[in-house]
C-alpha cells in the first residue's frame, strides 16, 4: 500500500569535542598544546526522485540520524567530520516542521538541506597566545536538535484520471503511456494511484476511484482526493457498464466539490469508456445524453489517439 504521509524525527550529527592535549616527547618532555579541534557532524538532506513509492522506507523507520563528528587529536589533528545522510523522497514532497515552516519538492534531483550538522569544537592548541602559553581549554561539539517532520506526498502530475472503481481508469493509463499498472475488475477502489507519461512527457495520474462519502473519509476518499489536487486537467472517466452513467457521474462531482471548491473547477474531460461493449449507436446516444467529449476503448486505436490529441490540446 501506498504511504504518503508520515511523522517521523530527525537529527543531524553531533560535534565532535575539541581535546586538551600537550605535546611531548624525549627531547621537548613539556611541549605546547597541539589539541586538535573536533569534526563536524554530517548533515542530512533530502533529494527528490520519480518513485511515488519511496516514503514506504519510513513504515518502520521513523528516526533519521546522521553521523557525529568525532572528537580531536593530539597534534593538532582535526577529528573526522561524521557523515552526511541523503534521503530520497518523491517528487512532489512537503515537509512540515514543528514550527510551521515548510519544503517543497518540485522537480526529481531537487536536494534540500533538511538538518545542519554541528561544528566541531576547539581544541586548546586554538586558544595559544602570548600571553597563554599553556591554556588547559577546549570547546565541546555543538550538540544538534531533535526535529520532527510531516512529510507528505503529493503527486505532481498534469493529468489526472477520476472516476468510480471499475471505470477503466488503469486500463487507460497503460494504453496512454508506458505504465504496466495492475488491472483488473475491481469492484471497489484500488490501493494506491499510478503514475505514466505519455510520449510528448505529460504525466497522467492514474487516482484509485472515488466512491460515495469519499470526502467525508469513507474508504479511503480524502487519501487520493489531494492527490489530484495540483493537476491541470481532470479526465473524469464514464464506463459504458453502468447500469446509470448519470447517476456515477454526479457521485464524484458532487465528492469532487466537497473536498475543494478548487478543485471542482479545473477544466474537465468527460469521457466514456469500454465503448466496445455497447453497439455503435447506443454509444452514440450516450456520449450526447451525457454531453461527453469522447468515447474510448482500449481496443480502438483511433478513440485513443483521439482522447492522446484532446489532452495535449487541452494542455496548451
């Protein structure tokens, strides 16, 4: 199942502590200080890719830490700095920390720094002068926050499939792009959305279907709502099946209009699909009683690429 929100904690490393250290050996027995400064700890950063999957990671893990720096050394040696942690999220991410602030992840390969390691502290050869010529002081490493994140995904995709379960959503996004969606004759809503993009690079959601009480949280309603929410064009999707297509189509709009008025006013394609089952003239009948732009099968190569021109025109 798709995960596509999570609460989690993170921390960036720790400092490492600078040392107090004097320099010694058989011909200078009281040498000066040479206590190195400590390293910084790593940061953490996320980095956006195409994978909607990705937030799965977090199902069980739900603290991220990156490496602390390690302390000094005699000899003015400077300790390791700790390691930073890239974690990838999907493209279209929010991040929401505790105190309000937010990141956004627009574009796969955005990397954002999401939690700052700590300095390193001061060993005492740092603090030598004229007149301290033996300091016996050194600085502990920075020791970092504990943070606490909302991340949650939203899809980022120019067009979005809606409609009941069992509409022919799926079916659909496989013939219009290069995705190989499950599909099946599912009587209720699927898990988890699909993404696939079409040939001129238009990514088309595929949002499991919508059933009555959607907004209200029946099923699993609000969960797919918003992801349909920073699409451009809604194709909102009729199966010739229905016993009252009507009826199906006035389900998700009114769904539609009590999750976000606006969302219900993006531009909409009303479509009929499995045109194949009816004859030619009760499609016909149909697609004017319902006042829809086109009927479509996925074994009619023309409907397709008539519905492929309609989209990229819709677009421009």
């Amino acid at each position: 199942m798709l995960i596509d929100e999570v609460n989690i904690t993170i921390q960036a490393g720790n400092g490492g502590n600078g040392i107090v250290h004097f320099y010694s050996d058989g011909s200078r027995p009281k040498g000066g200080p040479d206590g190195g400064k400590g390293g910084d700890g790593g940061a953490i950063y996320f980095k956006a890719v195409s994978d909607i999957s990705r937030l799965s990671q977090f199902r069980y893990l739900k603290k991220l830490e990156a490496e602390s720096g390690e302390n000094g050394g005699p000899n003015q040696k400077t300790g390791k700095n700790g390691r930073d942690l890239i974690v990838e999220v999907p493209v279209g991410t929010i991040v929401r920390y505790d105190n309000g602030t937010s990141v956004e992840f627009s574009k796969v390969g955005e990397t954002i720094l999401m939690a700052k390691g700590g300095n390193g502290g001061w060993g005492n050869y740092h603090f030598r002068s004229s007149t301290n010529i033996t300091p016996r002081q050194s600085q502990k490493g920075y020791k970092t926050a504990v943070r606490n994140v909302f991340i949650q995904l939203k899809l980022i995709a120019e067009i979005g499939l809606m409609g009941l379960p069992n509409a022919g959503k799926t079916s659909l996004l496989n013939e219009l792009t290069s995705a190989n969606a499950r599909v099946a004759n599912y009587a209720f809503t699927t898990l988890e959305p699909n993404l696939g993009v079409t040939k001129g690079g238009k990514i088309i959601a595929d949002i499991p279907g919508l059933i009555e009480g959607a907004s209200d949280g029946k099923g699993l309603g609000i969960k797919f709502l918003k992801h349909i929410e920073r699409t451009k064009i809604l194709v909102h999707c009729l199966s010739c099946e229905s016993q009252d297509p009507q009826a199906d189509y006035e389900i998700v709009r009114q769904e539609v209009k009590n999750y976000s008025s606006v969302l219900a006013e993006k531009p909409e394609i009303l479509i009929l699909t499995k045109s194949d089952i009816l004859e030619p003239a009760q499609v016909k009948k149909l697609q004017k009683s319902l006042n829809a732009k086109l009927s479509v099968s996925i074994v009619d190569t023309e409907s397709l690429k008539k519905l492929s021109d309609l989209i990229t025109k819709s677009l421009t």
